[in-house]
C-alpha cells in the first residue's frame, strides 16, 4: 500500500521512484536501526518505519519535523518500527548504534559522514540533487573509504498531448552509496574493495 502525504514541507518529499532505489540500495531489515538526517516531510522515514525496527530521524526545521509528524501520524497503520524524531542539527543527535544512514540533505555532510565513519555505519546512501554538491560529497566518501558507488538517474511522467503521450522529466537525483563497516573499509592491511578505490 502506498504512503499518504497530506502535509507539506514546501521542500518537497523524495520522490516516490527515487524512494523506490534508495530502499533497495539500505536494503533495511526489522533487526536495522535505520538513521536519517533530514526528515523534512518524513516520506522516507514513513518508508523506513516500514521496513526497519528503529528509525531515528532527525530534522533541524522545526517547522519540517511537524509534517514529519504529522505525516507518520496519517500513515501509523503501516508503521512498525520504534520512531525518535529529534529537532536536531546533524551530527549532533545521531545514534550511535545505527545499521544504516540516509543523508537527505547536504548540511554538515561531512561532519556526518565522519559519525558513520567513526561507528560503522553499514549502509550510507545520500541524495543530491546538484551536481556541485555532488562532486564534493563523491570526493568526501572516497576520501574516507566508504564509497561503493554512485548512481545518477531521472525520472519522467507521461501525460496526454494532442492525443498522444509526452514526458514530463524530474530533476536528476545524484545517490552515493557507501560502507563505513569493517567488511567494507578493508581488512586489517587497509586493501579496499575493488568498487571503492
């Protein structure tokens, strides 16, 4: 059954295709404690609390972390994992016991991705939307040895022209994918896997 978002951020939930990808690169289990920086509408985190069997979301707008609430409250019925939803600036507010992180913003991203580095992170995925922050945020993961890959994709709807079909397309979503957990950072000699040098 699809999510329902009936309160707005006015910055836009993750798309539901791209939510579709991200989900299959957390791949979250109900034995995940799943970590979010940048809850704005809670799309993903409704999609997380789903899936995994704690969620902690963080989101520094107070404004933003209402329609997160407000938008799990309206989906509670698909809820199952345990919620902690923290006005926080990220690192600040993180877990330290979290499986896998989604960094839906690019605030202090670097900062963050030391936490994961420094606890393990399994699973790291982080959405950007512009190509600048894009560059910068690969040169960030590849400097910490944490990158697995990077996928860039676009979405497009079809709508009716003239009695035929024609596309809308969406901005392209730039998505970083990476490891900070012993099995994917090296072994004890610092050898990298293959993907990430």
């Amino acid at each position: 059954m699809p999510i329902v978002l009936p309160h707005d951020a006015k910055a836009g939930p993750t798309k539901s295709e791209v939510r579709s990808v991200l989900l299959g690169k957390l791949d979250l289990s109900e034995n995940d404690h799943f970590a979010e920086v940048g809850s704005c509408t809670g799309a993903v985190t409704i999609e997380a609390a789903r899936r995994a069997g704690r969620v902690t979301a963080l989101e520094r707008k107070a404004k933003r972390l209402d329609a997160t609430k407000k938008n799990l409250a309206a989906n509670e019925d698909l809820i199952s994992a345990d919620i902690d939803l923290r006005n926080a600036e990220a690192p600040e507010g993180l877990p330290d016991d979290a499986a896998a992180l989604f960094l839906g913003g690019s605030q202090n991203f670097e900062a963050v991705l030391d936490h994961a580095v420094e606890i393990g992170v399994d699973r790291i995925v982080m959405n950007v939307s512009r190509l600048e922050v894009a560059g910068r945020a690969t040169q960030a993961f590849r400097d910490r040895g944490i990158l697995e890959e990077v996928v860039q994709f676009q979405v497009s709807h079809g709508y009716e022209l003239a009695g035929a079909t024609s596309f809308n397309s969406d901005n392209p979503v730039y998505m970083l994918v990476g490891s900070a957990s012993e099995d994917a950072t090296g072994d004890d000699d610092g050898e990298k896997p293959e993907a990430a040098q």
